[in-house]
C-alpha cells in the first residue's frame, strides 16, 4: 500500500502541451477517479504514473520513492485496460498467473494466490476455460484477477469497463467496489463516465484541457461546483443554464432577468453578488429542482412543454425559456403532456450563479 504524489507534472507531445502543471495527492487505500471529456489528459496521467509515457516536466512519488525513471516492471502498480489483454491460448488460471510465473513465484504461492483473487472476483469456477468462453465482464474480472494476485501498492485503471453493456457496467462497478473495500490498495480510475466516478470514488478529480478543474467528494463536485465547466459536466442529464443579468431592485434585493423570467435569489448569495449589477452571468439550476413540489424556497413558473419524457420512476419534461431548452425532472403520476401547459417550482436555494467570462461560481 501506499501514497501517490503528483507534482507539476508536464507532458508534451509534439508541441502540444497535453498534461499542464497537474498537482495531485492520493492518500493510501484511497479511490480517486480522474474524470473528463475526451482528450482532458487524463489517461496521460494514468499512463505516466504507470510508466507507459515519459515525462516531461514534474515527478511522480509512489510511497516516498520518485519513480521518474524507474521502468513499469519495478513500480509496484498493476494496471488493468480496456482491452482485458488476456492470452487466449492460455486458461483463466494461466492468465492470472502468468506475472507470477516470470518473477518465480513457487507454484504454491501462485496456486494460493490466484484462488484468493478468484474467490474475491466469484469466478473459481471459470479457472480452467479459455478467454473466448468468457463473457465481456467475466474476462474483465479475469484481467482484475491478473492485478489482484500481485498485491500490488497500487491498482491503476484505464477506462476498464467501457466495452461492456449498460447491465453489465452496473455489474462490473459494484464489483469494483467491493473488490476495493475487500483489498484496500490505493486505486486510481480512469473514466469519461460521471456515474462510475460518482458511484466509485472517495474522491473525484474533475480534468480539462490538461488541467484540474476540481478535486472533491462525489458529493462536493455535485453540490458545490467550483466552475461552470464542472457544473454542466457532472450530472446527468445536464445542469440547466440560463442568461441573464443580475440587477437590485428599489428594496436592495439582488434580482436575476432574463427577457422571459426574473428570480430573487437567496440572501446569502448578496455579499458574493456584489458588484455585478448589470452585467451578464449564467444561472444554472439542475433538472431535479425543477419539479412540481411546492415549497418556501420555490419560485413558481408557467410553462408550455415541449416534450415529456418518461423513465419509469420519475419523468423528465423539456420547455423553452427565451430559446433556450431546459429540463425539469417530475413525478410520473403528474401525467404531463406535449404542448400543455404546467407550473413548474424552481428551488431558488439551488440556484448556481456563473461568471460567464472567468466560468466561475460565484
């Protein structure tokens, strides 16, 4: 077990700057999932504390070792892909074995460890068939199997069930984390997916462009967005944005317009909107306070729908607000229909105020 430590670390690929400045500390037995669009630099990162891509600027401590130019072999990680990577001439068991069998592990040491790693993984049955007898998750388990039995310092993921069907990736993350809870090795998780990094991590490192966004709980990254970017990023669907102004009214209040709407906004957010008056920002509000529900906090909208949605457990309904398409999230027994018309609750204690031009939070 151990530590991870990032520090100003740079990596260029024929000119183009693909990793810019990262800081990052990973606490031992944690879970940490980097998380972005594609091309964010995330999967650089993961292949640079593998030792898969060089460096170009910083250094990678595991444990309080630099590791810059120590080779893969020597890190002490186990990394698993998104390809499985499996021998398909060789059984489970060979499979599983196989990094064993060339640093010389005693057969019986390799025997006991493969069977631990199988009983954890629930395929002791599977250990004498081939890959190509296997479904998608049970060769992914395999290739976790293939991590697991090194005992390694430190688990790297890549991306690892993104091949897999919607069912079976459901499957795979709780499988995932029980799996962590069970070993406690410090794991660090590749995705584009929200919902695994959201389910997964301890915590979530929010990537773009090369660089972090934010660091934080699934839930600090969700409820507390830092940027307009991480806002609209995580959740799904989308966090709703809308332009406006932000002005004062004759009794001090600070008001948000837009051509269509106005919305008093919450009293703790005057100190931080001030000095804003007049000018353009963005408030964001997720689909799940927009709803039917009435309360204190909720300002009362008319609207006309423009295309309901069912889900079985909730039901998510799309309007129009001065051309630009939000998304509430109701109740299904609400029955409501296209091209009717229904009043909707905005919870102003939600409400996000973002500076268009710096994409902050306010």
């Amino acid at each position: 077990m151990a530590d991870v430590e990032i520090k100003d670390l740079h990596k260029i690929f024929d000119r183009t700057e693909a990793v810019r400045g990262i800081d990052l500390s990973i606490k031992d037995k944690e879970f940490v999932i980097l998380v972005g669009p594609s091309g964010c630099g995330k999967s650089t990162v993961l292949r640079m504390i593998a030792g898969l891509e060089e460096v170009t600027e910083g250094d990678i401590y595991i444990g309080d070792k630099l590791v810059n130019d120590i080779p893969p072999k020597d890190r002490d990680i186990a990394m698993v892909f998104q390809s499985y990577a499996l021998y398909p001439h060789m059984t489970v068991f060979e499979n599983m074995s196989f990094g064993l069998r060339l640093r010389k592990f005693s057969k019986e040491d390799i025997k006991k460890r493969v069977e631990e790693a199988a009983k954890v993984l629930g395929i002791s049955e599977l250990l004498k068939r081939r890959p190509r007898q296997l479904s998608g998750g049970q060769r992914q388990r395999v290739a976790m199997g293939r991590a697991i039995v090194r005992n390694p310092k430190v688990f790297l993921f890549d991306e690892p069930l993104s091949n897999l069907d919607a069912k079976m990736r459901g499957q795979m993350r709780i499988e995932i984390k029980r799996v962590h809870q069970h070993l406690k090795t410090t794991t660090i998780y590749v995705t584009h997916d929200q919902v695994e990094a959201m389910t997964l991590a301890d915590r979530v490192v929010v990537m773009k462009d090369g660089k972090i966004e934010q660091i934080g709980t699934p839930d600090e990254i969700y409820n507390f967005p830092r940027t307009g970017f991480v806002a609209g990023f995580i959740g799904s669907p989308a966090m709703n944005f809308i332009p406006g102004n932000i002005v004062k009214n004759k009794n001090g209040y600070s008001v948000f317009i837009n051509k269509q709407i106005s919305f008093y906004l919450d009293k703790e957010k005057e100190k931080k909107l001030e000095g804003l008056d007049g000018k353009d920002v963005l408030l964001g509000i997720r689909p799940e306070h927009i709803n039917e529900k009435k309360s204190e906090d909720a300002i009362e909208y008319d609207v006309k729908i423009d295309l309901v949605e069912p889900l079985g457990m909730e039901t998510m309904v799309y309007f129009t607000i001065n051309k630009v398409q939000l998304c509430g999230r109701v109740s299904p027994e609400n029955n409501l229909m296209s091209n009717n018309k229904a009043t909707l609750n905005f919870n102003k204690n939600k409400f996000h105020i973002i500076d268009p031009k710096t994409d902050k939070v306010i």
